[in-house]
C-alpha cells in the first residue's frame, strides 16, 4: 500500500453505485450487494484499519457514529480501534443493519453498537446523541444534497470533534488489461459503459469534499489517498468480489457494449465456462481510496 497526498482538482472517476460502498440511502438493496459490501470488508480490511489508525484525533473518541454503516466494515474497524468507544451504526437498508446486528452479536459486543435505521436524505435525522467522531465511507456521494448533510453532520459534532469522509476512485479494476484474450480491454469498456448511468443517478461521485466540508463549516486537517493494489490469488474472496461487481457492472453496461463485448463478459460470468472468471490465477483489486479529516471549525 503506498500514501499519496491528492491534488486538490484531481478527480477520480467516482466513488461508485453499483455493488460497493457502505451507501446510506439505497433501499433496493439485495443480498448480492451484502455480499458485496461483506467481500469489500475482507478484501480491503487492512486498508480500513490503516485509514482508522491514521486519523489526525485529539484523544480517544468515546462516542463514534457511522454514517451509511451498510453491513458493518466501518463499525467494527472502529471498534477494534477504539476499544473504549461505541458505535451508533446508521443505514436505511434493514437487511443490511439485520447483518450487521447479527456480526455485533456472534462477536459478542452487541453492547457497544447501537442501530438506528434512518434515511440521510431526510433533513431531520433522528437523535443520534453527540459523537466525537463521525465516519461515513462510501456514502456521502450518495445524499441527494450533501451540503445540508454536511451541515447536519456539522450540528452532531462535539466541539473539537472529527468527521472522516472516505471515498472509492471509482469501482475496482480485477481484470489485467490484456483480458479477456479474445476482447482485451473489456473491463475499461465495461466501466465507460455506465458513465451515463452514473452521470445521472449519482452526480457526486468523484466529487473533491475538501471545498464542500470547508463550505459547511468544517477545518479540513488533512487528506490523504490510499492506493490499493491486492493481488488475487492469496485470495479465493478476490474472486468472488470480482464476479459480484463485474456481475452488477454487466446489468447497467449492457445497452452500452459492443454484442462482442457482451458476449466476451457474459462468458467471464458463466460459472459453467472454462474461461470464467472464478478460475483466473491473474486477477487483481486496483483502486484508490481517500480520506479527508475534518475538524469542526
């Protein structure tokens, strides 16, 4: 893993809808995207932990909420880095808090994590008390109007208190650039695919927070761009997580690709076929993460 400090007008190409993020607002989500955030969570662990053990705190928080928790990899990072803190975990999906519930549960600290099930997007958020630290990863490109988000994570803020925005470069890249064989290139053209799906849905992924959280009333501390690069065959999860993305990638990339391009990705995602993905000994996770440390002002 290597640490870069960002550009401040360098964009990436988003943080991503489609089967990544711990988003805050999804309510059509399925047991495909758990699965996903789940694989996320094992794949990327040492990266998350390495984001919570860098984070510029004054003392140890006692009080943390994590906005747009998803299935948990942000909660329980948390908790294993503060062991004297509690988490009030927020999400708008119940089957993704059920989850979550369940992990708090089966590792006995049930305790330490609170739940509450609450649409971001509302403006009134309900009373989730007066943490000194506030994480949202992977959700704040999801609120239809994150200045008043902002603000309102501004409001919940103790005095002195942090807010930790975390943000993809994008969807991961697994495939190595001469794959397929026969259509090298089919994951870039997979991804420019759903540009236009993004472009509408989700206009903030890419979005450089450092104006938005200096505009809402925050002091940014810092800001730092972890870049990931895991190879695949350590890993069986790294499998799994490409076929879950690419799978949802397909779904909204399809009008858009070449029938040769469909054809060659709807072979990677036949489990049947000897050329599909599961059975590849070269694949890889490439992205980019950043984080921005925000002090209230």
């Amino acid at each position: 893993m290597t640490h870069t400090h960002r550009h401040p007008h360098h964009h990436g190409n988003g943080g991503h809808h489609l089967g990544h993020g711990q988003g805050g607002h999804h309510e059509g989500s399925n047991g495909g995207q758990a699965e996903i955030l789940d694989l996320d969570a094992e794949v990327l662990a040492e990266h998350i932990a390495s984001i919570t053990a860098w984070l510029p705190l004054k003392g140890e928080p006692r009080h943390i909420v994590d906005l747009g928790c998803g299935t948990g990899a942000g909660t329980f990072a948390l908790l294993e880095r503060f062991l004297d803190a509690h988490v009030t975990a927020v999400d708008t999906s119940a089957e993704h808090l059920k989850l979550l519930r369940e992990k708090a549960c089966a590792r006995g600290i049930q305790e330490r994590v609170r739940i509450v099930r609450a649409d971001l997007d509302h403006n009134d958020w309900p009373d989730l008390g007066r943490p000194d630290l506030v994480w949202a990863s992977a959700s704040m490109h999801h609120m239809a109007n994150p200045d008043r988000a902002l603000r309102n994570v501004r409001e919940l803020l103790a005095p002195g208190g942090l807010f930790a925005v975390v943000e993809l470069a994008g969807v991961p890249r697994f495939l190595p650039t001469h794959a397929p064989e026969n259509r090298p290139g089919l994951e870039e053209r997979a991804h420019a695919a759903t540009n236009s799906f993004h472009a509408e849905r989700v206009p903030h992924r890419g979005a450089d927070w450092g104006p938005m959280l200096t505009a809402a009333g925050f002091t940014v501390e810092d800001e730092r761009t972890l870049t990931v690069s895991i190879a695949g065959p350590r890993s069986e999860a790294v499998g799994r997580y490409a076929y879950g993305v690419l799978q949802r990638i397909r779904s909204v990339a399809a009008p858009g690709l070449s029938p040769e391009d469909l054809a060659a990705l709807d072979e990677l995602l036949d489990t049947s076929s000897p050329n599909n993905l599961l059975l590849r000994e070269d694949l890889a996770v490439r992205t980019e993460r950043t984080v921005w440390a925000a002090r209230r002002a």
